[in-house]
C-alpha cells in the first residue's frame, strides 16, 4: 500500500514580516496580526539574525498560522522580504514591518479588494501615524487612491509605507530574478533603503498590474526618530541610486519626469527632517527641492508651502514656540483629515451596494 502524500492547504494570504532590533515593537506588531478579523492566513516571522530579544518574544506566541524562519547572518529588509515570499504559501501576500500595526480589518478589506478587482496587484491602504512611544496621532498619510500611473508612482509614492500593501502573488511572479545563488528575489536585495518604491516602480513600470488603495487607514505607521543628519543624507542616496536603476527599464519615463519626482524627493526629505526637530536640515532640502523643479509649488501649492512654512519656523523659532504651534496644525489637519476619509467611505459604501 503506497503511503498518503501529505497535502499542504492553501491559503489566501501570507503576511511576511522581517524581524531586526525591534524587541520594543514586535509584541504589538505580531499581535496586530493575530487579531485580524479575517483568519484564513499565515505569519511567517524572518528572523534577520536580530541581536536583541526580539526573536524569544516571537518565540512566546504559541498559533499554529506562526511559522518563524532564520537567517544565517544579517542580510537586510529586501532579502528578508524575499525570504518570506519564497515560503508564502497565500494566493495574497501581505508585507508588515515590526515595528509598525494594523487595524483588526486590514486583511479582510484587502481580500475583499483584489478579489473584486482582478486588474489590481497591489492594494494598499491609508495609514495613520504613531508617535514614536507607539501613541496614535490625529493625522493620516492622505495619497491618491486611484487612477495611478508609473509617473505619479514615481514623484509621490501613494503607497507610503512597507505596512500598507497587499499584493497578488501572480504580480511578484512577474517581476522576479534570480540572485547569484540562484534564489528567487522581488526585492532588490542591493537596497537597504527606497526598496520599497523600486519595487513598485519595477511593477507599474514593466507590467501590466495596476495599483488601488483603500480609503480607510488600516495601517498604524510609527514614526522613528531618526535624529542624524546623515540619515538624511543616506535616505536620498539610496532614492538616487533607485533612480539610476530605473534608467535602465523606464528611459523614457525617467527622461520626461526625473527632475519633478526628485523635487517631491527632496520636499519628502525636508518634512522628514521636520519630524527630527532638524530646522536647518529642514530648510536646506526644501530649497534643494525648490530649485530642482520649481512647478511642485504650482502643481502642489499648499503642501509646499506648508513644508517652507513649517521648515522655516522650526528653524527661526524656540522649540517650545514651535511645538505648539505644530501640535495647534496637526490638530486642525487631523480634523480635516478624519472628515475626507469618513466621507469616501460612506461614498464607497454606497457604490457597492452596502
């Protein structure tokens, strides 16, 4: 009598979460993630050979969807990333940082999304900021959600962050190589930063998949505090050099628009350096960004002059002065905010028939 071949069950999605220094954060994440209101998934944890103890807290969950993966040495977000893909099992996967959460619903609106969007490989979500202390502020990152083309992609990056997208696994499919050990990768494991938009960029540019993204904030974004200049420095580099790659498959894409989607770099940047209480740096990429392509100011006039406003006070002004003054603004913006959300999700509930 032959022996019964053991079947492995398919999932709907797969989430794949990095694990490195982040024993301050991984609890929430991982627990995020077990509490979603749709169950049909794994969670496979990639142990990036963390120092700390974040690998003994993942190890205290005790869920049979946990399935945690080491790496031999340190090898960076990209190629853990690409680690947990190789292992998805999902029709769907889902990408999460550790150090960030998401809302119970998050998996089952984007289930809910690409299984009525058969065009759509990336689905992405709204996110709302946390502070560093893990403290929800009132103010959400508010991209386009539809009608994204490779250009727009490129100068503003709708999806924000590693924490808001699900994909399809058939859109990886499209876009993967082989490193030099012969390995499967996505991600671009030359990256250590910008691997997320080179990816995207990679899809929307060489494929035929669209990206949507969802009008509820189902992603919980921490802000870090990066504090150096130099991180700065390095995070603009490592854009540049995602730029130079793109050359190669996006010529004419790169040639037309280049200049633009690094003045909305440059612009990102400079509120970067606002978030690290660095006015200097602040107002030195803001003009960076001015004189690099001086239509983002017509094209997105009140986002810019918002950054010089609060790049400029937060260089001229005392920091309690100052503090003040942002905490009175994201107040009035949260509001704002909270509003144009709550009113494309009853508008969307209405177009499906909810």
């Amino acid at each position: 009598m032959q022996p019964q071949q053991r079947t492995i069950k398919p999932l709907t999605v797969s989430v794949v979460m990095p694990i490195y220094n982040v024993e301050a954060f991984v609890t929430q994440a991982i627990s995020s993630v077990l509490a979603q209101t749709f169950t049909d998934f794994e969670l496979l944890l990639i142990n990036d050979c963390s120092p700390d103890n974040s690998l003994q807290l993942c190890q205290q969950f005790d869920d049979p969807r946990i399935s945690i993966i080491n790496h031999c040495h340190n090898q960076g977000l990209s190629a853990a990333r690409n680690t947990g893909i190789r292992h998805a099992r999902g029709k769907y996967v889902a990408f999460i940082d550790s150090d960030d959460m998401w809302h119970s619903e998050k998996l089952q609106q984007h289930v809910n999304h690409l299984d009525a969007a058969p065009e759509v490989g990336i689905s992405f979500s709204r996110s709302l900021f946390m502070e560093f202390n893990g403290e929800k502020t009132p103010f959400f990152q508010m991209p386009k959600l539809n009608s994204i083309d490779a250009k727009h992609l490129l100068c503003r990056n709708p999806v924000g962050n590693g924490s808001a997208p699900v994909l399809r696994r058939e859109t990886l499919t499209d876009i993967q190589y082989r490193n030099l050990d012969g390995q499967q990768c996505y991600f671009d494991e030359n990256f250590r930063q910008s691997e997320d938009i080179e990816c995207w960029f990679r899809i929307i540019s060489t494929t035929h998949w669209q990206i949507e993204g969802l009008p509820a904030a189902l992603t919980f974004y921490r802000l870090n505090q990066q504090g150096l200049s130099a991180d700065l420095n390095k995070q603009y580099a490592s854009w540049e050099k995602m730029i130079e790659k793109a050359r190669g498959y996006a010529p004419t894409l790169l040639k037309q628009y280049e200049n633009k989607a690094r003045a909305y770099q440059l612009r990102y940047i400079a509120r970067q350096a606002i978030r690290n209480k660095n006015g200097q740096q602040a107002v030195k990429y803001f003009h960076l960004a001015i004189k690099t392509s001086p239509s983002i100011l017509q094209a997105e006039t009140g986002r810019t002059l918002a950054t010089m406003a609060a790049a400029y006070s937060l260089k001229l002004l005392p920091l309690a002065i100052y503090n003040q003054i942002e905490s009175m603004a994201q107040s009035l913006l949260g509001r704002v905010q909270k509003a144009q959300i709550n009113k494309e999700l009853i508008g969307s509930q209405f177009n499906s028939g909810v």
